[in-house]
C-alpha cells in the first residue's frame, strides 16, 4: 500500500531532517560531545509514541460496536486535523526551520548546566509531534484496511526515512525537498479527503449521522473494495465502492479548498526577514 509507505517516508524525513540538522550543527560547531543527548531524545519520543499507540488500541478493544465506530471516527478526525496541519506547517516552516533551530542550539548552550535538557527536549519534541501524528494517522488507515500489507507499508516508508537521512547527514546527499514536501502534501490532501469521508461512513455506522445518504454510484459489482484494485484505491484515496452523497461531498469540498489554500503562489518574504534569513 502506497499510502502509509509515502506517509510515513515523509513524517520520518521530517523528524530525520530536523535532528540531522541539530546534530550537524553541533558537529560543525565542535560540540559533537552533545549528540548523544539528541539520540536519548529520540528513543524517549519513539518510546513515547508505542506505548501512545498500544493504549489506543487496548482502549479500542474493550468498545461495543457503536462505540467502536465512533471511537474510529473520532481517530479519522485527528488524523485528518493533523495531516492537513503537518501540510500546511511544512510548507510555512521548510524555508526557515535550518535558521530558527541553530539559533535555539546556540541559545541553550549559552546556559551549559541546562544544555543537555535543552538538546533532548529539542530532539524529543521533533520526534515526537511527528510520532503522535503518526500514531493517529495509521490508526485510521489500519481501521480502514485491516490486514498486514498496511503495516509493513508503514514499517518500509521508516525504514526508507532513516536511510535518507543517514545518507543525508554523513553522506551529503541533496535531493529537492522543496518539490519532494510540495508533491507529497498534494497526496497527502487526497489521503486525507478519503479518511474524511470515512469518517462520514463511521458516524452514520454510529447513529449519529443520517443526512445525504442517496448512493451517488456503486461499483461493486467492477470495482469493488475486496478486489486487488478496490483495495489500492481505498488505501491510497480512501475509495469506497458506493459512496452516499454526504461522503463525496465532504471529500470534494475539503480537496477544493485545501488544494486551493495548498498550491496557491507563496508570497516573497519581505527585505528585512530575507535578510534576516540570510545571517
């Protein structure tokens, strides 16, 4: 599945970009006797987002099937708020997130007593927001495609991250991020349309929504969810083979105004941030 792989490839270059930085600039710095303190960072924020997600899943369990449902639904809204926010926020953050993090470097070394806290919390932190963002987003996709390919997809686009980091930080290597975060926050988008509609799909399951229910199509009988094509689309887009009106309303309605807000034209910084930036 394509999904939790490109998902997953991107929010652990996120979490391996900023920690890369971190640590190239203590090395860069001489500092290099801190980086340890950035590695304990990181374990404690992966401990953190397993045991965040083995709770969830514990809690889930124990749920009637009306519950159940609207436990799902609610986990599709969290994980629909964050991608669309972790979009969003890369977008704003990638042209100054190198700047901004060796300033707070520079500031917590300037109090060596606190410095180690200041390089785990800073480490911790990053690792963190995007584990927890994580847990939540394959939550919903596990619960909409049960089965062990979503999970090892998961595990690959981890693994694929961690690579591309190392080989960023000790081997130099460039690629464009900038078109690499553009392109897939556009997948992404979509990804998060799908989960949005399901969760429409939980909450009628649920009891609580019963509006816009008229089938728009069913494909059951061509191209149906249990079939090998059914079941890429509905991991990659969210793709449900009868879909009411309410789910493809709510699905273009959400693609139309975060594809608009997402690939409009970024504003030039003005004179003094561009120079602020450049010091």
């Amino acid at each position: 599945m394509l999904a939790p792989f490109l998902i997953m490839l991107r929010e652990g270059l996120e979490a391996a970009l900023v920690t890369g930085i971190i640590a190239s600039y203590l090395r860069q710095t001489g500092r290099g006797e801190w980086i340890p303190a950035i590695w304990v960072g990181v374990f404690l924020a992966v401990a953190l987002s397993l045991f965040a997600g083995a709770a969830l899943l514990l809690v889930s369990a124990e749920f009637p099937q009306k519950a159940q449902e609207l436990f799902e639904a609610v986990v599709g809204l969290v994980a629909v708020a964050v991608l669309t926010s972790m979009v969003f926020w890369m977008r704003r953050a990638a042209r100054t997130i190198k700047t901004g993090l060796h300033r707070d470097i520079d500031r917590a070394m300037d109090a060596p007593r606190g410095a180690a806290w200041a390089l785990i919390g800073m480490a911790f932190f990053a690792v963190a927001r995007e584990g927890l963002e994580s847990v939540f987003f394959l939550l919903a996709i596990f619960q909409q495609s049960p089965g062990p390919a979503a999970p090892l997809s998961a595990l690959a686009g981890v693994a694929v991250a961690v690579g591309v980091g190392l080989a960023i930080y000790f081997g130099g290597v460039r690629i464009d991020l900038r078109r690499f975060f553009r392109w897939t926050g556009v997948f992404i988008l979509f990804v998060a349309a799908g989960l949005l509609a399901g969760v429409l799909r939980n909450l009628h399951e649920a009891g609580l929504w019963n509006l816009l229910q008229t089938r728009v199509f069913d494909l059951s009988g061509t191209l149906p969810v249990s079939g090998v094509a059914g079941t890429v689309l509905s991991g990659l887009l969210g793709y449900h083979e009868a879909p009411t009106l309410g789910e493809v309303a709510v699905w273009a309605a959400f693609l139309a105004v975060t594809l608009t807000l997402f690939l409009r034209p970024e504003r030039a910084a003005p004179a003094a941030a561009r120079e602020a930036m450049r010091g």
